[in-house]
C-alpha cells in the first residue's frame, strides 16, 4: 500500500493507479522530480492511507466514474487530480463539480502528469497562495513562482508585446516535455511558427519537423498520407510510400487545421496516437513510430464535440496543453517588428533596394486592425515592396484599405455621389454654386477611384493639396468622421 515514508514538512502526494506496472513508473518519475510520493494499489488502500496521514497532493485513476468516490477523495485533499477512461466532456464536468481539480485522460501518462502539476503550483502562486510551492517538486522549492518566469525569444521569432512574450514563456516550458500540445487561434496569426519553435527548444530538435494540413486533402488521401500505404493497396500505388508519422519519428508532427479531420480517420489517429503504432493501407503488420503530435485550429473543438463533429477521446489527447495565440490586433506592440522583419526578407529574396519603414506608413501599419493576422501583413508588405519606387515604404505603396481603416467606406460614400450625379439628368437647381459643388465632388470620386483611394495621389490629380482635398472631403460629408 505505502512504499515511502515523509516528514510533515514534506509534500506528500499520493497516487492509485489501476496498473501496477504503471502505478510504480508513475511513482519513480515522479520521485526523480522531487516529489514524495506513496503508492496505493487500489481505491481503498488509498482511502486508508489519506485517512492515515494528511497528503497535499491526489492522483487517482479511477475505474468508472463515480462521483461519490470523488467527493470523498476531494474532503480529504482539495487538490485531486483524475484519470478515467473512456472520458466525455460530460464527464469532466462532472468529476469537475464534484472536487476534482484537474482531469486527464487514463491512462495516464507522467508527462501529462507532471504538467497538471505544475499547473496547480502555478494556480496557486496567482492566487497569492504562500504555500504554492507545496505543489512544486524540491528542486523549485525556493524559487520564483512557475507563473512568473519567463523566457528569451527563440532566434526567429517575433515577439515585443507582452502578451506573446507570456506565450513563448509558456512554449519554452511545454516544449522540454513529450506532451502534446493544442495549438489554438484566428487563421494566420503564426501557429505554424509556434508549433517549429516548441519542436527547436525540444530534446527532439535533432530529428524531422513534418507538417500537413489536414484539411487541404480528401479523406481517401489524407489517409495514405498520414500512415503510408503498401504497394497495391489501391488502384495507383505502384509502390510503397511512407505517411507523415513514419517520417516524423523521432521528430514532431504538426497537424494543422486538425478540426477538419474525418470522423473516420480521428478513429485511426486517436490510435496512433495512444500506441505510437500505425498501420498503413494495405499493410497487415504495425509499425513502431516515436512521434511528438502538434495540432493546430481555428474551431472551437469542445463545441464541435459537442455537436458530435469532433471525438471528444481524441480531443482530451490532443489538447493536454493548449496554448492560445492571439490575432495581431491584440498585440500591436508586434506590427512593427513583423513588418521590418518581412520587409527584409520580401527585399532581399526580390532584389529590391528597400531598406525601411517612413513614419506616415508606420503609423497606417499600427491603424490597422488585420483582419488576416501576420500572413496579411506579411502579403501586404510584399506588395509594397514590389510596388515601392524609393528606398523607404511610404504611405503610398499600402492598399488604400490599410492608410485608412475608414477609406474604404469614403470611396464607397464618394463613388456613390458621382453615381447620382451622372444619373441626375433632371436637375432643378441650377445656381453655379451648387453645379460647381456637384462637379468638385465627381471629380474627386474619379480620382479616387483611379488612384484606388489614394488621397495623396488623387489630390495631384485634382492640382489640390492634400490638405485641401481632405478639406473638400469633409466639406461635402464624404470623409469619416473618425478621420483627423
């Protein structure tokens, strides 16, 4: 039932697994993490032990769900951690309002453990708890909280704001550990980037970084591709072809857009998952695959559980960790540095003697909201470099929609002025002035037009300033309010 004992002043954390072989392997990584850890072989032992001797920590496996059990366990130590299997979402809500503090999927799996873990210590610090460091292992004892360390920026990667300077910090500690990881965010806002940086700071940085869009293929390929295929398993497979998880082994896996996936084959993946074996098309025998999996989407994948679109086993395993990345509208401070590093690259891979920013389209850049993320930005300053006439990026070289946020709606306004003044046949006021002031205004919506809503340019159209073609814009009602 015990197989240690510790002094009070340790923390104790107690531990039922279903499996003995396992329960033991659990309890010796566990140990070389610092922990003090007893080892009951079944529910009661454990009942018995924490009745025993109070414990700060409780990991449980359990073999059905029983909510009974778990508000029991949960009287005697508020922090419960539980593993079930097969396990829903309506299931974690319930071990949940019952007392658990965390749930993960049985069998369980130490690197999963540890994170859950750290996860707790972390909780606890931000919430001013002086004792969080009983739910660290001995080495951070006396260190600063898990929450409050933070990490250098990969070489490669883009990052000043503070929000994605929190990320990366939580990448770096994710990333020394087997774990899965669930990427999640808006198209285009670097999950990618994200998913190559945790493979580079990982002991796996040596072997293959693979990647697939798992929503870019049908599902009759999407299949081979990803565990392989023997000659003659289908019409043209004139040879045998290795899928993406043979290659990646030894390395990391990224599956991107993996809410796409087939019902049929997040079977097959779940499996591979959980056996680290796959077996490809054709084939009668298994292969033996070591493979780190990363997956990457834009859905909401608890409520495509809920809808029945997505499994919700393969969920929990995918999503032992996930890690949200936020649009670039929320991390501003990161529009600058993106754009002079992809105006960099854009120039060099071109050919074009562009070497910077002016300050007029810097400011347009920070206006701008992005609706595409990083990878609009990055097209965007491409074209501008293609377009540029002078060695610095100016206002001009950027999509009228981009100087302005509001210019798409003045061309829209002045483009249907000039429609109803040339459909204005009819006309009963006939003073110079107000014929004059029709004339300003559909000279100004064809210049605009021309110049793709370029003010600058239209003003040299019009033989104006640009301050004065702004003035004439407001003077007829056709600019934003919002504009200065």
């Amino acid at each position: 039932m015990s197989d240690g004992t510790t002094s009070p002043a340790e923390r104790c954390l107690s531990l039922c697994c279903l499996e003995a072989g396992r329960g033991r392997h659990l309890a010796e990584g566990l140990r070389e993490c610092g922990y003090s850890v007893r080892l009951a072989s079944s529910l009661p032992a454990l009942l018995a032990a924490t009745d025993a001797q109070p414990i700060d920590l409780l990991v449980v496996e359990l073999p059905s769900l029983d909510d009974d059990v778990v508000r029991s366990l949960h009287r005697r130590c508020p922090t419960l951690i539980v593993a079930l299997s097969p396990l829903s979402v309506g299931d974690a809500a319930r071990l949940i309002a019952s007392g658990a503090y965390d749930v993960l999927p049985s069998p369980l799996r130490l690197s999963e453990l540890r994170l859950s873990l750290e996860k707790a210590a972390a909780r606890e610090a931000s919430l001013g708890d002086r004792r969080a460091a009983r739910f660290a292992p001995t080495q951070v004892r006396s260190a600063e909280p898990i929450a409050s360390v933070a990490a250098p920026v990969p070489a490669g990667v883009i990052a000043e704001s503070t929000v994605m300077r929190g990320l990366l910090a939580q990448v770096a500690r994710v990333a020394v550990h087997p774990t899965s990881v669930l990427l999640l965010g808006e198209s285009g806002t670097g999950k990618e980037v994200l998913a190559r940086t945790i493979h580079q700071l990982s002991p796996r940085r040596d072997g293959p970084f693979v990647a697939i869009n798992c929503g870019a293929l049908p599902e009759a390929l999407l299949e081979s591709l990803l565990f392989g295929h023997v000659q003659g398993a289908f019409t043209d497979a004139v040879r045998d072809q290795q899928g993406v998880f043979a290659r990646a082994s030894g390395g990391t896996l990224f599956l991107d857009e993996i809410g796409e996936l087939p019902l049929a084959l997040q079977v097959k993946l779940l499996r591979a998952l959980q056996e680290q074996k796959i077996l490809p098309l054709g084939a009668k025998d298994e292969l033996s695959v070591d493979v780190r999996v990363i997956a990457a989407t834009l859905r909401n994948l608890s409520r495509e559980v809920d809808a029945k679109r997505f499994r919700a086993d393969l969920y929990y395993r995918l999503s032992v960790v996930e890690l949200l990345v936020p649009p670039l509208r929320e991390r501003r401070d990161d529009i600058l540095p993106l754009a002079v590093h992809f105006l960099r690259r854009a120039a060099q891979r071109l050919a074009r003697p562009i070497v910077g920013i002016t300050e007029p389209a810097a400011r347009a850049l920070l206006r701008f909201d992005f609706p595409g993320n990083a990878r609009e930005l990055e097209n965007l300053i491409e074209r501008a470099v293609v377009l540029c006439d002078h060695t610095q990026l100016d206002v001009t070289d950027l999509p009228y929609s981009v100087v302005s946020p509001s210019l798409t709606l003045d061309h829209q306004r002045v483009a249907a002025t000039d429609e109803a003044a040339d459909s204005d046949g009819d006309v009963t006021d006939l003073s110079v002035k107000a014929a004059t002031a029709r004339l300003e205004q559909r000279l100004i919506a064809r210049a605009l037009h021309k110049t793709r809503g370029n003010r600058t340019a239209a003003a040299k159209l019009l033989g104006l300033s640009h301050r004065a073609l702004l003035y004439k814009l407001r003077e007829y009602g056709l600019a934003s309010e919002k504009e200065p």
